[in-house]
C-alpha cells in the first residue's frame, strides 16, 4: 500500500497556478475542491490520475483533517435522477488514467470544519 500526501487547493483552479504530485508511476495534476458557501456542510475534490507504469493501481481512500469524513464517491445518472454514491475505490489502469470531476468520481469532504474559501490550501492524503 502506498500513500501519497497531497495538498489540495480548495478553490476554483486558475489556471497559471500548476500543481502536481508525484508517487512512483502515478502523476496527479491539479488537485482542487469547490470553494463553498459559509453554512455549506460538504465539498467535492477533483484531479487526474495518470498512471505511468505497466500495472493497475488503485485509489483506495482519502482522508483529510478539513472535514469530519472524506470518502470516494461516483455520481451516476439512476433513471434520469443524479445520485452520489461512496465507492470502495477507483481503478487506474496501467498506462492510463482517470478524471475525477464534477458528475463522475471525486473525493467527497463531508463535515468540513470551516468554509472552502477560493485561494485556501487544504491537507488530504490519497491511499493507493
């Protein structure tokens, strides 16, 4: 199991500020969450995962010291309704990579302890 420790800007991306993070054959860019209303209870987290080596790997969990809980979700079209959904991880295929972004996976922050606020810097550490 490998850990990487990544620092997530929990704003709005512009996009001359780069961001990445190396661990072994993975590359993450550009990790950001939405910045959040002052009563907002939750924010989503996005970033891409390439993966570089010639075997899978696999995003297993989050944590982060910015809310109560972060967890892995999915949002999936149910019958025309959007419903959000905590996974057990995400598959990065060998050579490949994955997009989390609004409507699909991302790192989900529940309980955050104070507003997301555009330009803020928060901890979050991805388990592979």
């Amino acid at each position: 199991m490998r850990i990487l420790m990544t620092v997530l800007a929990m704003a709005l991306a512009t996009p001359a500020l780069a961001h990445e993070f190396l661990l072994g054959d993975l590359h993450i860019d550009h990790p950001v969450a939405r910045a959040t209303t002052p009563m907002a209870q939750a924010s989503g987290g996005f970033m891409t995962i390439h993966n570089r080596g010639d075997q899978p790997d696999r995003l297993i969990a989050a944590t982060s010291d910015a809310s109560a809980r972060t967890e892995i979700h999915l949002t999936e079209d149910d019958n025309g309704v959007m419903r959000m959904r905590e996974v057990e991880g995400i598959e990065i295929p060998a050579g490949g990579m994955v997009e989390l972004k609004p409507g699909s996976f991302h790192v989900m922050f529940i309980g955050i302890n104070e507003p997301f606020n555009e330009g803020d810097t928060r901890n979050a550490v991805l388990t592979f």
